[in-house]
C-alpha cells in the first residue's frame, strides 16, 4: 500500500538526483497540485493510503519537472498581483518582478485609457484592470494562442479587457493615457546561456528582443507620438543592464521625468516617464 507521503519522498529523491533546484519544494507543489491538498492537510493525512494509479500520475508530473518544464506549465496555473492566472507553454510565465510594473502604473491608472503592447497572458493589463480602475484597457500581442489565454483569463478573473491581434501597433488605433509593456528583452545570443526550463520551454518570440535585446523599445517608442496623448506616462520593463540605452530613446522621443525603479535584487527593472509634447512655437 502506497501513501502520500511515500509518493513526496519518491517525488523529492527523484528531483533532487535530477539536480532540479529547489526539487523538494516542487514536488511538494505538485503534490499539493495534484491531490489539491494544502499543509494543513496533508500534515494531518500523509500516511493515509493512495492508490497505485495516484502514485504513478502524480510521479508523471515529477518526471516532467525533472525533464526541466517550468512548475508553472505543470500546474498550468501562475500567482500574479495575488490573481490566478492561467499559463501554458504559449505564454511567458508572469514573473514577481513585472509586480513592480504594474505596481507602478497602479499609481497613475484610475480612470485611465491603458495600452499593454506584447501582452501575453494577459497578467499586465488584467492587474490593472482588475486592481487599477482602468476606463479603457487593450492588451496587444502578435500571437494568437497568447490572445486566446489571455481572453480565457480576462474571462476567469472578471476584467474589463479588449484583446488585439497585432505585430505591435499595426493593428492599434486612437491615443492612450498610458502605455505599458514588459517586450521580449533578451539580446539573441544570450538565449542559449539561460536557464533549460527558460530557454527549452518558455516562447523564444517572447523573449527574444534581437541582436542588441532593444528592437522591441524601438519600436515602442517609435510609437509615442501617435498613441501617445500629451503627458501620458510609459512603463517599461527592462534587461538590467538597459536603463542607461532605453532612457536615451525615450529622451530623444519627447519622454521627461525618466525614473529608473529597481527590483527586489537591488538590480533597474523597470522604467518610467512622462510624455511633453514640445510647445508648438507661433514665431
Ligand atoms: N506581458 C507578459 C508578461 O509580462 C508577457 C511578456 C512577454 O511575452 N515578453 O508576463
């Protein structure tokens, strides 16, 4: 007779020879994923008997984890400004550091027309939506089966969301007050030196920001003077060695009161500005 508690050592042990760092807490994740059982519980039910086929399911989820596939595309299921978002392998997992994104928009957001350009799962703009009483929100994303998620979540998590299918701006119209955007920011030649579960498992297109890691911000802010109102703010997430490159950009596109946020490493991640429009001169 197998017991739960049996399957966790089972599901440690294999984890662990797999060199899968923080093995024991995953296992235990998907434990907790499979059984739906919290601390609580199993504490007080882990010698209680499982049946060989729970066994044998639950240790299919840990041979996937020992393969290096995200925890996240197992459980299908990812925590983002405490909301429950769904992923799969067509979305980027949302990270705590695009918190500090979003949190800074919360500042400025209620009320607000909000554009989210490369929106994957949707994370960004739902939380705004959801937490940052938004007039008008609109995620954008070149993939179809990112949109598809995200539509699944906006739909899930109650909010008020537009989604687009659009390479960047083609498909966008009018001005926002704000727009957002955690783009792929990883210079090409760098992908291959990421982690496996990133490099193997998590969409290349939503990561990948080309040669120097800075297409995306290009074209970003390439866009600032058509949907763009006058002193609408940018947010950015960024590589944390971008700040000084994008600041430029965003200077020369009109962009003032550029601020660099750090992330909780101490390292830039996000940054932010506000747009003036140059006086027109009547001379
Ligand atoms: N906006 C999504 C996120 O922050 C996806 C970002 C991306 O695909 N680069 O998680």
């Amino acid at each position: 007779m197998r017991t739960m508690e049996e399957a966790l050592i089972q599901g440690k042990a294999f984890l662990k020879e797999k060199g899968i760092t923080e093995g024991d807490l995953d296992a235990w994740y998907l434990l907790s994923h499979y059984f739906h059982i919290d601390r609580a519980r199993y504490i007080m039910n882990s010698r209680m008997a499982i049946t060989e086929e729970q066994y044998h399911q639950y240790l299919a989820l840990i041979y996937k984890r020992g393969r290096h596939v995200p925890l996240q595309y197992i459980t299908g299921e990812q925590e983002f400004m405490g909301l429950k978002f769904l992923v799969k392998e067509d979305v980027l997992i949302p990270r705590q550091d695009t918190e500090i994104l979003v949190e800074e928009a919360l500042k400025v957001s209620e009320g607000k027309e909000v554009l989210d350009l490369c929106t994957g799962s949707g994370c960004i703009i739902i939380s705004l939506a959801k937490l940052g009483g938004t007039h008008n929100a609109v995620g954008v994303d070149i993939s179809k089966k990112a949109l598809i998620l995200a539509e699944e979540n906006a739909r899930q998590l109650q909010a008020d969301v537009t989604f687009l299918e659009s390479d960047m701006y083609t498909q966008v119209s009018g001005k926002y007050d704000i727009i957002i955007s955690n783009p792929p920011y990883i210079p090409t030649r760098d992908i291959s030196g990421l982690m496996e579960e990133v490099k193997n498992y998590e969409p290349v297109l939503a990561l990948d920001g080309s040669m120097d890691g800075l297409y995306f911000y290009r074209v970003i802010i390439s866009g600032i003077g058509q949907f763009l109102k006058p002193d609408g703010y940018i947010f950015l997430e960024i590589g944390c060695s971008q700040a000084e490159a994008v600041s430029e950009l965003l200077r020369e596109a009109g962009i003032v009161d550029i601020e660099v946020i750090d992330d909780l490493a101490g390292l830039n991640r996000v940054i932010r500005g506000r747009y003036k429009k140059e006086e027109e001169s009547f001379t």
